[in-house]
C-alpha cells in the first residue's frame, strides 16, 4: 500500500486495494484535498489512525434525473414544515455531522483536525453546506465538496426525523437547477439506496469527473 510523503502526488486508481484503500498519510491542506476529489479519491479514516485515502470500486453516485421522493416525503415537503439554506452555518453542520451518534458506529470518522480543513475549504468555496431548520433551530444538513459540476457529498445529520432527506432533496434540486452531472455519494449505504443512489463501477465514475472536468476548464 502506497505511503505519501509531503509531495503532494497521489498513485494511480489502479494500485487501489481491493478493500478500496489507495494510500496512507499526506495532510490535509486545501490543495491536497483537492487534488484527491479532482482524481476520484476521498479521506476516510478514525481518529487515531493514519489519514487513509480510499477510491472505491463500485462508486455510490446519483444521477440527479434518479432522485427517488417518497409519496410521503412529497407530503412532508409540501406542508412546509422545514426551511432550507446554503452554505449559511457550514462549522455548525460540519459538527453537528460529527456528534451525532449513528446505528453500527462507536466513533466518529470526522477528526477535528478533518473540521478544520473542511471549513478552510468552504472558506475558499470549495466546499457547500445545506441547512434544514425547524422553529429556527437547525435540525438537519450535509455538507460536501463542490468541484463545479460535480457535487462529493461528505456527510449529513437529522435531529429530527426526515430532517436529512429534506437536506439531500434540495441539494439535488440546487445542482439540478445548476446543470451539475452527477452527487457523489462514494460508499452504498441503504439511506442512500432509498434515496435512488447507486453502485457504478470506478471506471463509470472516473469518465464522468474528467468530461466535467474538461468542461469546467472550458
């Protein structure tokens, strides 16, 4: 497994184990993390351990024509229980992802040290945040990276019930409305099967981050 040094390089896809883990170590600064995203590679990693660098194959995507609303979440959003905003308390949402306890999961993956670099993002508007709120509280959200016309979603929390749902359908109505290809989700999970996510293989996902790539330089 390959070991970064301070270069700022990541190996080739094709040297990923096939536990989808590509490398171990580096930092993260604002320009390797977004050079990882640019080449379909993420952090994923406990605290206590070595930053670890995956790039999965199958990648968990959404097509955004794909997106799955349930009849009773169409209700839920029709009676205007919840309020949506972007990118207006990015740290509040990054922490809230980290504290809430989660089903099957004794820690945490997002490290303060992944706080601090993520909210550095965001302040070079690398990184978006959605917000849900209830009575003026915030009780849900997502935050991920946004590399233009590809959105990497990162992680998202619900104090109430639905409350991240509601997040996760107005960021796929903010990117359908901002002619974005596709929401990287990385890994399957059954939230985001229901959601209308699902597996494509690495290669699939590699082809539609470079052609948005090329586009964006255009």
């Amino acid at each position: 497994m390959y070991v970064l040094t301070e270069s700022l390089y990541f190996p080739e896809l094709s040297q990923t184990h096939e536990s989808g883990i590509l490398a171990l170590g580096g930092d993260l600064s604002p320009q390797r993390l977004l050079l990882a995203y640019q080449s379909g590679i993420f952090p994923w990693f406990e605290d206590g351990e070595p930053i670890t660098w995956w790039a999965p194959d199958p990648r968990m995507v959404l097509f955004l024509d794909e997106l799955k609303v349930s009849k009773s979440m169409r209700n839920i959003l029709n009676r205007g229980a919840f309020k949506v905003t972007f990118n207006r308390e990015f740290e509040k949402v990054i922490n809230h992802c980290q504290g809430v306890k989660r089903q099957g999961q004794n820690g945490t993956w997002i490290t303060d040290d992944m706080i601090e670099a993520y909210c550095e993002l965001h302040r070079q508007k690398r990184a978006m945040s959605v917000e849900v709120w209830q009575n003026e509280q915030l009780v849900g959200g997502l935050y991920g990276v946004d590399l233009g016309q590809l959105f990497c979603g990162e992680s998202m929390f619900s104090l109430v019930s639905n409350a991240s749902k509601v997040a996760f359908i107005a960021l796929v109505h903010e990117l359908r409305q901002k002619n974005y290809q596709l929401l990287d989700c990385q890994v399957y999970n059954d939230h985001l099967d229901s959601l209308g996510a699902r597996e494509i293989p690495r290669s699939e996902f590699m082809r539609i981050l470079n052609n948005s790539e090329r586009a964006q330089s255009l």
